[in-house]
C-alpha cells in the first residue's frame, strides 16, 4: 500500500506540534507551579509571612445551640442567612507574630469545607469577642467564627454540616491550610 | 450508510464556511488570552510574590483552572457563547434546503433509502454544530496551559463562579481536568442538538437564511423568555460553570425537547412518500 507524501508531511506537523506544547506545558508546570498544598494538624504551630497560628479546638452550634452560648447569635445567624437556619463554626486558636503589635490579618482566614467556604462573621466574632476589631499581635488565645447561611446550600441540613470535615486556610499563595479533625 | 457520512462530513467540514465559523472562535479565544492570560503568567506575578508576600498570600496564583475563557467568564466569553448558533449553523444548516432547491435529494433518493439519507444528515448537523464549539475551546485550553500552571482551585479563593450550590463544583475544585472534559462534552452535545434546529426548520421554511438564523432565533427566545419569568435559560446552563444543582431538571427538559424535535422531524421526512 502505498502512502501518500501529504499525509506524513501532515503526520509530522501534528507531531512536532503536539511535542512542543506538551514539552511547554510541562516547563510551564516545572518552572512556575507553586509548592503543593500544605496540610497542618491541629495543635501544631503554623507560621506564615511572619504570623503563628495554632487550631486548639473547634465546633459546629446550631442557632440554638450558638444562641445557648451566645445570647443574640441568633438573630445575627438569621438576618445574615437572608431567612431561615444558619449555623456556626467556632475555632478556637491562639495567635502571635514576631513583628510586635501589629493588626493580625485575620480578615485572610477562610474556612473550607468541600465545595463550601466562607471567611470570618464580623457580627459574631464581635459578639464572641468584643475586642476583636482591636486585636494585636502576642500571645492571643481568640475563637474565630464562620458562618454557615441557609443560601450557601440547595438543602440546608444541620447534620450534614456538622458531619462534614472542614479545614482553616491561612494563605493561599502558597496554599496553606490547618485541617479540622 | 458509512459511505454517505463521509460524503456529508466531506461537504460540511471542507467548507469555507467552516473555516470562517472556526477562525471567528478562535479570534474571540485570542482576545481573551491577550486580555485575561498574558497579562498572568508567572514571570510577571513571580516578582510581585517576591516584593509582597504579605499580599500574596491573600490570592491565589491565577493558573488554568482559574483564567481559562470558560471558566474565567468575561466579555469575550459571553459573546463567543451569545453567537455560537449562528457559527456552528454557517457550516451546514443550508445544505438540506439546498439539496431540495437543486433537485441533489432526486439523484440521492433513486440510490439509497431515504432515512439513511436524513439520518446522515442529522448525524453531520449535531457534530459540526458541537465541533464549531469544541474546537475553538479546546484549542484555548492547551494554548492557556501552555502559559499558565495547572494550579488546583480553591474554593476559598473567591476567584471561581461555581460555589456550593453549583451542579459540577465538587468536579471542578476536586478533579478540574474531568470538569473541563465534561464542560467540553456537555457544550458539544447541547449546541449539537441546538444546531439540529435548522434541520427541522429546513423542511418547513422556504428562505435559506431562516434556516440558518433558526437555531439562534431559538436559542435567543428562550434568553429573553427565562428570564422574563427569572428562570436561567438554556444559553447560561450551557456554560456550566454557572449551572446549579436546582436547574438540573429543567437542563435535562431541555435536552430532552431538542432530541424530541429533531427525532419527530426525522421520522415525519423519512416516512414522507413525496421527497419534495
């Protein structure tokens, strides 16, 4: 049989330019592809740009329950959450710096559950801790608060929330995150 | 049955009308990566990581999964999306009317069964209505990887459309490349059937230019409608990034109508005893 010279001519074509993007892909990858994400446990010491963070402890309250805890979580968790349930994942960590007093970023943290996210609730970490707004840099041992409103959700379920497992990201360039568990 | 796919193949993808559709895909790919990817790439935001890793570390590292045109979204995407009917029907759509007008259907009907025929025909329509697409999309995806790293998304980054409520958010954040061979199959399969709009319209309208225009007269009454009555429409499910877990069922109607329409135009042409 006999093979006609435009076809290996185009055979050749395809080849060369099927070799120069994948060896370009691959030197994009090699060359500018950041470190792959760092998991840290809970109780361990996380240091990024100059900020420690340590996750003691954490949990999921329901509006009840937050409310039980917290008197008027409830209406903060009910008006965010446009209508209906909400509920709250409260993290326990204690922060410093090494840069003396300066303000921590904690508007940075977001918390990560699956395809869910959500970064801090200003109106329940003022009301968790009033003096939240002011918060410098030492030894400060504070509980974060992130929001689960009835909109994130097709079904909203309780169980389901607190059943899943969630993680704190701290950085996302590298991507740096302390797993909750 | 095989000979006459290839005959009909032959005739819609060696066509400069072809070319014309794929090169107007391409040229919005390019303005987006002009716009949205050059201006990321590594060597660029690598300085700005070393001179502020404080702010940095606020962002994710725009990488593939994040600046691709479908995913990214953006002007260029939009109207790329907006006119994709009237692309992939300029290849093809004509040629059934065509061959009716110029008496091709009597030199093929004395040779073959007629729903071998048809069936070619609808065969060719919904892969170059879903090629048109595909193509150009896919082209872009290696030319972005090309630039930016595979760098796995963050839901947390609040750089990506698909939250918690989206259909395919837990593919796209766990297995991003599945998400695009998904995205791919799902858009060609959908403007494939939209493109088979002209096919039932070609043997009903007497103006080639309705048969053209006819896939896109649809696809744009059913924007404006849907969102008359604050529904998504089938153009917005289409670019699934932004399809949610609620529309699914009315995604899945859609389907189903357009596979519907163009079965019951095939049946009622292929057991017509009149070709003409």
């Amino acid at each position: 049989m006999k093979i006609r010279k435009s076809y290996i001519i185009k055979i050749i074509i395809l080849m060369i330019i099927l070799i120069v993007c994948i060896g370009n892909i691959i030197f994009v990858n090699k060359k500018y592809g950041i470190e792959p994400k760092k998991t840290y446990k809970m109780n361990e010491d996380v240091t990024w740009n100059g900020y420690t963070i340590n996750v003691k402890s954490y949990e999921i309250l329901s509006e009840d329950e937050a409310e039980a805890r917290y008197p008027g979580s409830k209406k903060i968790l009910t008006n965010e959450g446009t209508s209906g349930e909400g509920s709250v994942l409260i993290v326990k960590c204690k922060l410093s710096s090494d840069k003396g007093a300066v303000s921590l970023p904690l508007g940075n943290l977001k918390a990560q559950g699956g395809t869910w996210t959500n970064g801090l609730s200003r109106d329940m970490n003022l009301l968790i801790n009033p003096e939240f707004d002011k918060l410098k840099a030492g030894d400060n041992e504070v509980c974060l608060a992130f929001e689960f409103a009835n909109v994130q959700f097709v079904n909203y379920n309780y169980e389901e929330i607190k059943n899943k497992k969630y993680e704190l990201v701290v950085s996302l360039t590298p991507v740096i995150s302390i797993a909750l568990e | 049955m095989k000979q006459l796919i290839k005959i009909e193949f032959e005739r819609a993808f060696k066509n400069k009308m072809f070319y014309i559709s794929i090169i107007i895909g391409f040229v919005f790919m390019a303005l987006h990566i002009y716009k949205y990817v050059i201006p990321y790439r590594p060597s660029t935001l690598l300085d700005l990581m070393t001179q502020y890793p404080e702010k940095m570390s606020t962002v994710q590292q725009p990488g593939l999964f994040m600046n691709w045109i479908d995913v990214y979204g953006r002007e260029y995407s939009m109207v790329f999306h907006f006119i994709l009917p009237i692309l992939a029907a300029l290849p093809y759509s004509m040629s059934i009317y065509l061959d009716v007008k110029k008496n091709y259907i009597n030199n093929i009907a004395v040779r073959i069964e007629k729903k071998k025929y048809y069936m070619s025909k609808l065969i060719t329509q919904f892969v170059v209505g879903g090629s048109v697409v595909t193509i150009p999309l896919a082209v872009s995806f290696i030319v972005t990887a090309m630039i930016l790293p595979s760098i796995k998304p963050e839901a947390c980054a609040g750089m990506y459309v698909l939250g918690n409520t989206s259909l395919f958010s837990y593919i796209f954040y766990f297995y991003p490349i599945l998400f695009i061979v998904v995205l791919l199959i799902i858009d060609f399969i959908g403007f494939g059937l939209i493109n088979c709009i002209a096919f039932v319209l070609a043997g009903i309208a007497d103006n080639k230019f309705i048969v053209v225009l006819a896939p896109f007269i649809l696809y744009f009454f059913d924007f404006v409608i849907s969102s008359a009555f604050g529904k998504a429409p089938f153009s917005d499910m289409l670019t699934i990034r932004i399809l949610r877990i609620v529309d699914l069922k009315y995604f899945i109607m859609y389907f189903i109508l357009l596979i519907l329409l163009s079965s019951i135009s095939y049946f009622i042409r292929s057991r017509k005893k009149d070709i003409l």
